[in-house]
C-alpha cells in the first residue's frame, strides 16, 4: 500500500504517469488506477470532514 501512495505522489508531483511508471516499472494503467483511488479517497475524506 505504501508503494502505491508513494508512486500516486511521485506522478502528482512530476504530471508524467507514463514516466513515473516507466521509472517504477510499473504499468500506466496501474498507477491511473491508484491515483483514481487515491482521489476517490480523499474526495470522500473530506466529505467526511464537511460532515462532522
């Protein structure tokens, strides 16, 4: 799990999925999928938050 949060940071920060991936040997479609998680997570964290 933690590798995922690192890679979706790494893309964040670079905007290249592709060469984030390429560097992490990992597949694009892979670290696309994370970052749609990842952003659904927060999304809903702070939904949360609004909430409480």
């Amino acid at each position: 799990m933690e590798f995922k949060i690192c890679a979706v940071t790494i893309s964040n920060q670079y905007k290249s999925v592709l060469r984030v991936a390429q560097e992490l040997e990992i597949s694009k479609h892979s670290l696309q999928h994370w970052k749609k998680l990842y952003k659904e997570s927060a999304l809903n964290s702070m939904i949360l938050l609004a909430i409480d």
